[in-house]
C-alpha cells in the first residue's frame, strides 16, 4: 500500500515536458477567458496576478493574435489597417516580450500589462516583427498558446534587405552618425556577404521551418506585403477570414496619397497616413549587385514556396 501511495505521489510531481515537435490539436476551442486563467496558473509562480479590470467593462488581457513579422515587411501598415475593425484591440508599440530576455522574466503579468485594455468580444493583437526571426520564439509562444493565431507578413526577400538597410541608415544620419554604404555590406572578398544579418533575416524558410515545428500551418496566415503595398483591400479581406472577424473593413477605408506615393486609411472622416519613415526611397545598387541577390534567394525562396504550398511574385 505504501509503494502504491509512493507511485502515486511521484506521478503527480513529475514535471511536463514539451516535446520538440508538439503534436497540435487544431481543433481545440476554449474561451479567452478561460484560457487566460489556464495561462496565469500554468506560468505564475506566486498565483497573484492581478486582472487590470477598467470600470467600463474592459480589461488588460493575453493577446489572442501576434504579428510575428517580418522585420520592414509591413508589419505597421497591417497593424494600422486592421486596427480599422472595430472588433480589434492593438498594443501601440512592439512590446518584444519573447525575444528580449529581461523582459520575458517578467513573467506573464508583465506581458498583460502591456497590452491594451478590451472588451470580450474584442481580439487583442501585439507585433514584434523581431519574433518571427528569433529561434527562442515559437516554443516561448507554443508553451504560452497553443491555439495562437499568428500574422505573418513578407515581402520580396532583395527588397526586404535593401529596407532593413534602409532603416539602420537613416537612423544613423539623424543622430549624426555616419554608416557605410550598402556595398560594403553586401560585398565581402568580391562575393556576396551571406553573413550580412538583412540577409539571413530574409532566408524566409529557415525560420518558417522553425515556427512549424510548434504550429500547424493553418495557424499562421502569411499576408503578401508587396501585394498589400499595391491593393490593401484584397488582403485586409483575407486577414479578416482568417481571424474569422465580421467584414467590417472595405475599399473605401484606403485611398492613394499621391504625395506620399502609398495608400493611406480614411475611418469614420478622418484621415491618416503611415509615419514618414514609412516608404522611404532605398539607395541605388548597381543591378550586378541585385543580381546576385536575387539569385542567392532562389533556392531558398523555392523552398520556402513548397513548405508552405504557394508562390509569391518575387525575383
């Protein structure tokens, strides 16, 4: 009898382990709240966290969605044109919970406390394009919520680098520093530099590879960052599904800035457009040096087109 109750008890303490490839049940459906509380308890070393409850009904809660990236794939100009659902709630600033580590031992409460206050019916939403690039992440996420849904958003990998780029140079220039040429990155001996992190953050499959071994592809809907540059709409329409939101955004949320050179929303009568370090002009690069580019990619882009079973317009 002691040896059963020993048995017993050693079974109950045993620790859970996450395997490295989880098995997934798609079909799981909890409630948010209820899942919330399942979080707090799994992650909550002392049980006190506290529910940020507004007098008005909202509250502080776990994002249901995260844009995990890409880094200058669009990631704000999707957050800003799916913050027009009225059924959406958005944290303001990239909160970088799971990639930065003096953050993520803030523990839960921390993460919650970032996050805009909503109401039930309401789907929260964060973005740290940084996530979908980090090799911590998706397990960090998976041990979090398993039935996360996740945005991802691309754009062609050559112009993706010469946009990193272009951000990293300017950020120099206002502060009065000064940054090499774009050559001197991607060059190294006369070859391509592959060690230059714009293009490893670019190798889109490595990294999708990563989060599928966490979450089923119907978990993550990949929005077409060149496509929503051109025609939002059609891709906003898209995201709306997946999240499996009422139609609520239409055409006549988007107009052409011809000034600014993109699109820009229009909701309720007023008018915005992106932050003016958005669609900044990228630096002229002598197109053997494109070339190059392009053809580094192919392979990978190749892979990447059959891991997730579809193609994209790129070079």
């Amino acid at each position: 009898m002691a040896a059963f109750l020993l048995g017993a008890v050693l079974l109950i303490v045993q620790p859970q382990i996450v395997p490295s490839r989880p098995a997934i049940n798609s079909n799981a459906e909890t409630s948010s709240q209820s899942v919330q509380r399942e979080l707090l308890k799994k992650t909550s070393q002392k049980n006190d966290f506290k529910e940020n409850i507004h007098s008005n009904g909202s509250c502080q809660q776990l994002p249901q969605t995260i844009i995990i990236g890409v880094r200058k794939g669009g990631t704000r100009a999707l957050l800003e044109m799916l913050s027009l659902h009225p059924d959406i709630a958005a944290a303001e600033s990239e909160v970088h919970f799971f990639d930065w580590e003096d953050h993520y031992r803030n523990g839960l409460q921390w993460y919650i406390n970032q996050m805009p206050f909503s109401y039930p019916h309401q789907i929260t939403v964060e973005k740290t394009p940084a996530y979908f690039t980090s090799p911590k992440v998706p397990e960090r996420v998976y041990n979090m919520n398993q039935s996360m849904r996740l945005l991802l958003i691309l754009r062609d990998p050559s112009e993706r680098v010469l946009s990193d780029y272009t951000q990293v140079f300017y950020n120099h220039m206002q502060k009065h520093k000064p940054y090499p040429s774009i050559e001197q990155f991607l060059i190294k001996d006369g070859e391509l530099n592959v060690d230059y992190k714009a293009i490893n953050r670019s190798l889109y499959y490595i990294h999708m590879h990563n989060w599928l071994k966490y979450f089923p592809l119907d978990h993550i809907h990949i929005v077409d960052g060149d496509k929503l540059i051109k025609d939002p709409f059609p891709e906003i329409e898209k995201v709306e599904r997946f999240l499996k939101l009422s139609p609520q955004i239409n055409a006549s949320n988007f107009y052409f800035n011809k000034t600014k050179g993109f699109y820009c929303l229009r909701d309720s009568g007023r008018e915005r457009c992106l932050h003016e370090s958005k669609g900044r002009a990228h630096p002229q690069v002598d197109i053997r040096l494109l070339e190059k580019l392009h053809e580094y990619f192919h392979e990978p882009n190749k892979k990447f087109f059959e891991l997730v079973g579809r193609t994209f317009d790129w070079h």
